[in-house]
C-alpha cells in the first residue's frame, strides 16, 4: 500500500473489477450520454484482464481516499505489439478530480511499465475524452492513429491508439 496526499494507493480486493465495470458504466452514461454498451465493453476487457492477469507483467491500482474509491488504472503486457505495455481502465471519479489523481495514476504505469522492461506504452481512449486526452498528452502519450471501433452509442465520438517510447 502506498499512501500519497491523503490518497491511499493499493492492490485489488474481492469485488473491485466489478466496482470498476459499474463506475465506468455510470460515469460514462452520466457524462457523455453513452449507453449500456460502453458497460458491456469494459466487462468484456476486465474478464480478460483478470484471466490473464500475470503479476509479473500487469499490475492494477485502486485509489481510496478515506476508504473511499475514487480511481484506478491498470497495466498490461499488450496482446499485439512486442516489448509493449497497455494502460487500461483509468478512471477518477467526479469528486477526485482536480487532486492530480490522474497525472498519479498515469505515472504509476509508467513507473511499471520500465520498471518490468517495457519499450513502449499504449492506451485506447475515445476523442470525446478530452480531460484524459490532455492527461496522457501531458505525461508524453501521443496520438498514433485513429481506431475502428463501434462499442460506445450514441456514436458522439470515435476511438484513437495512443502511445509512448519509455
């Protein structure tokens, strides 16, 4: 457990994947307007995550403040590029923001990621999300290419492959 700022850093426990699933679901429901199917999307890669989880290559945080969840980010070995890792399921909630959360959050994956040898980092986002858009630009991601995806109705945005040399 790492304690930063009042934020406490740790390792997951029994019903946090499905905390997580449920958390992006409302978020991004509330927020962007998009349905049940950006739920669907993220349950799908945390059941992949989860089965495949390796601690020597992957690693996932949760944030808490006051025993509160109000993030998380994880890293993992990425199934299609070699010596490559992939940040998935950043997410901080509403009332987190503005605490520099994201930024630690982001940096805790990097930290790993070169830490375990990874030459590169990526990241899939969707261009409506502009706060973490500027997040990653911020940490040294950069846009790489537009992705084809069709997993968030409405259909106000469109995917992006984003990466980095660490």
């Amino acid at each position: 457990m790492d304690i930063t700022n009042g934020i406490t850093f740790r390792d997951p426990r029994p019903g946090d994947f499905g905390y997580i699933i449920h958390r992006h679901g409302q978020i991004y429901c509330q927020e962007y307007g998009w349905d049940g199917s950006v739920e669907i999307y993220i349950c799908r890669a945390m059941i992949d995550f989860m089965e495949n989880f390796n601690p020597a290559t992957d690693q996932i945080w949760i944030a808490e403040r006051n025993g509160e969840f109000i993030g998380c980010v994880a890293v993992c070995k990425d199934k299609q590029r070699r010596d490559t890792a992939r940040l998935r399921f950043l997410i901080v909630e509403p009332t987190a923001r503005g605490l520099g959360l994201g930024k630690q959050l982001i940096q805790k994956t990097i930290d790993f990621a070169k830490g375990k040898g990874y030459k590169k980092m990526v990241l899939s986002t969707q261009s409506i999300l502009l706060p973490a858009i500027r997040l990653y630009t911020a940490a040294g991601f950069r846009k790489l290419c537009d992705e084809d995806d069709d997993h968030f109705k409405p259909h106000n945005s469109h995917g992006e492959l984003w990466g980095m040399d660490l």
